[in-house]
C-alpha cells in the first residue's frame, strides 16, 4: 500500500468500536502507571494523594458549576463524561506533581518527553471515550475536522435548471441522465431571519445528486435540526448525513429529499426551546423565514406535502413542537431522541424564565398539550429513540402514544444504543424510505 493509502487508511479508523475502546483503555493504564511510577518516599505519600486530591476536587466543582449554576444543557451530563474527564485531569496533576516533586525529570529531556506522552495518551483516550459517549466523531478524519463528502459553492447551489419535473410520486417520471453526479453535495448559506428577526448561524444544505440535473426534479425538503449544545455541522459529522443520503439516492437513480441543516438555537449553548420568547423568535424562524427562503431560492416541491422537519434530542423536541403547532407547514415530523417537553431542567424553570411565568404560553409550545388539545388526521411522523436511553425512551413512548390519539398517522423505532449519534444516523437511515414515501418521492 503506497504512503497516501496508509494515510488515508488511518483517516478512516473508527474511534468508536469495541476496539477503540480496549486501545484508549490500555493507553489510560499504560499512562497513568508510568505518571505514577516513582520509587520516592515524598511522591508516594504526598505526591500522587495529592494529585487525586485535586482531581476530585476540580471535577467535583466543574460539576457544580455546570449542573447548578451554569446549566447549558437541559440534562445531566452522563456520568462517564466526568469520570473520563477525571482522569485527564489526573494525568496532568501527576504530571505537574512529579515535575515538582522530582525536579530533575523535567532537566533530563528523555524522562520529560516520556512524562509528557504519556499525558497526553491519556488525554487523548479520555477524549476518545468522551466521544464514544456521543459518538460524535466516528473517525479521525472527523475528530480531526476533515471532511469526505462533496461540497459546492452557494453559486452552484442557486443557478436554476432550464426545466423542472413536478409530478408525484418523483420516481415513476424521472429518467436520469448520463452525466448525473455520482454523489450528492453540501453548500452553505445564511438564511436571514428576515420576519423573526432570529440571528442564526449559517445553514448547511445537503443536495442530492438528481438537483445538478436539467430537467430537475422538484425535490421534497427536510429541514434537519441539532442538539444543544450543536451546530448545523452535527448531522454531517456524527451523523453521517451525506453519506446515508448518497446510499440511498444511488438506490433511486439519484433521487433523495433536499435538506436543510438549520440553526434552531442561535449559538452552540444558547436554548431558545425552539419557541418565540425573550429568548429569540426560533419557532417563527424555522416555520416562515427558513420555508420562504428555500422556496425562493432552491427549485423544490412547493406542495408543504413535501416537506417534513426533524431533529434529535433537543431537535427533536423541536420537530415535534413545529409539527403540532404549525401543522400547515410541517404535516411530517421525524423525532430523534427529543425530551418529553420543551425544558432548560425543569418545568418551573423553564416557565418562569422562557414564558415570564405564563402556565398558557408555555402549553401553547408544548407538544404533550398541543397534542390532548387538537386533532391531527393529516399529519404523520416517525419517533426513533434508544433502547438504553434512560433519560428519554419513557417520554418519547408517552409522546408515541398521545400523537396516536390526537389522530396522527405515527410509528415508533426503538433501535439499539443510547443517547448518541449511534442512534440518530442509524434512525435516519431506516426511516429515510417511509419518510421518501411520505414526501412523494418514491411510489408507496
């Protein structure tokens, strides 16, 4: 295999199998034993005590602050996202206790250069463990902010096609031609919110490989949304987005929904809770600025019987708050993982600093009240959730079965995993063909 190939070879490693997980565990060990290992009288009964000393004591009190008083997430962090921060943070107290209880090791640079690897192998492993919690950064190439998808200028995204093919469903009168593109491609623009006034961060747009043709045909549209904390580069990253959407269009001579990575928070920790408050006019930014926008600019199915939005965790909650709010917008839902209510930690909370108080404008942007309240016959959606997600299966079957009622065409898809993009991708490959149903691209 030549150089490039090794390199590339490397790129693609997984970070997030069983055995990834073996390797940075036995870097953990291999670098914290060699940290530790010191045959002196003061390291041992003062040193490295004190090392684990400090350690509890800085995660203990990043914990506080995070949990109690700064709160940027909705939920607890899991637990194993301390602990591996843990031990980072032990290896560099270790390191900083033996460079000042033995000062010769920082002067002799072999001992110094191996001190200092093997803090960083296990800072390393901490992270990589981190991120198999989340399974954010599936390779390194990812980790390592690389992409390996197609991207095209705005320019190449916006330039009209001479002719355009309308009919429903797309795939029973689509013929495509020879010089289709083999894959799909992702742009990037900013969509103003010209009547929310929501300052969002750029959108992402993903393009199937049937949109670079001519005659294009009017592509249904799905509106994707992150988590928070999140970006609108998470589904192209964890979740493997272009490369679902390309194995599915080369499956359907190229056809696959356009879709539109959106920003339904405003910055990666800011909580709008995907609602129009002091907070931001999210809600109307994703209902009537980001519909407007794509609509005059992309050649897209104009029918809203084309269009679904979706989203996982707190996109997910916002998927479902649209979907039962502005039904005449967004008839289709996909619900990754989202919270059983729209949440900053708890209702109280969340009512008095969101809704000024008002129990009613909070319900008015609560799904589950939204849901016993109205009837939805036209409507339908799909829920995806993990089956060891303790924080939000029981609320996503409660959801599951209140939409049901309240006359929503719904199904449930319990897959294996947790609260990670392990779910999210693997969900929004298998409900890609329903929702293509749904949209009319494909024949039912």
């Amino acid at each position: 295999m030549s150089w490039s190939g090794l390199v590339e070879a490397a790129l693609d490693v997984r970070l997030t199998t069983t055995a990834a997980a073996v390797v940075f565990t036995v870097l953990t060990v291999a670098g914290l034993a060699a940290l530790a290992a010191r045959r002196h009288r003061r390291w041992l009964l003062t040193g490295i005590p004190t090392a684990v000393a400090l350690t509890l004591v800085l995660v203990v009190l990043a914990a506080v602050l995070v949990e109690q008083v700064w709160r940027p997430f909705p939920d607890r962090l899991p637990r194993d996202v301390y602990a591996w921060t843990a031990v980072a943070v032990l290896a560099v107290a270790l390191l900083a206790g033996r460079w000042l209880v033995r000062r010769r090791d920082r002067a002799r640079p072999l001992v110094a250069a191996g001190l200092v690897v093997a803090t960083l192998a296990v800072v390393v492993a901490g992270a990589g463990r981190i991120n198999a919690v989340f399974d954010a950064y599936p390779t390194v190439r990812s980790a390592l902010g690389m992409t390996d998808y197609r991207t095209v200028p705005l320019d190449a995204a916006l330039a009209p096609a001479t002719a355009t093919v309308a009919r429903r469903p797309l795939s029973e009168t689509w013929s495509p031609p020879a010089d289709l593109p083999a894959t799909g491609a992702v742009t990037t623009t900013p969509i103003p919110g010209a009547v929310s006034g929501f300052r969002a961060r750029d959108a992402r747009i993903y393009l199937p490989p049937a949109y670079f043709a001519d005659p294009r045909p009017e592509l249904p549209v799905l509106v994707l949304l992150a988590g928070q904390p999140g970006s609108t580069d998470d589904w192209l990253i964890g979740g493997r987005l272009p490369q679902i959407m390309d194995a599915f269009a080369a499956g359907h001579e190229g056809l696959a929904p356009v879709v539109v990575l959106a920003d339904g928070t405003g910055g990666q920790f800011d909580n709008p809770l995907c609602a129009d408050s002091r907070l931001g006019n999210a809600a109307t930014y994703l209902a009537l600025d980001v519909p407007a926008w794509v609509r005059e600019h992309l050649q897209v199915d104009d029918d809203p019987a084309g269009w679904a939005i979706g989203g996982l965790s707190y996109g997910g909650t916002c998927a479902l708050q649209l979907a039962t709010a502005r039904p005449e917008v967004y008839p289709t839902f996909l619900d990754f993982s989202g919270q059983a209510e729209p949440t900053l930690g708890d209702r109280d909370r969340t009512i008095r600093e969101v809704f000024g108080g008002d129990t009613e404008a909070f319900a008015r942007n609560n799904p589950a009240d939204l849901l016993a309240r109205n009837r939805y016959p036209g409507s339908a959606g799909a829920f995806v959730v993990g089956l060891d997600d303790s924080e939000y299966r029981s609320g996503i079957e409660q959801l599951t079965t209140a939409a049901r009622a309240a006359g929503m065409d719904v199904h449930l898809t319990e897959l294996p995993g947790a609260h990670s993009f392990a779910v999210w991708s693997a969900g929004l490959e298998k409900e890609l063909p329903w929702l293509s149903r749904r949209l009319g691209l494909v024949a039912p």
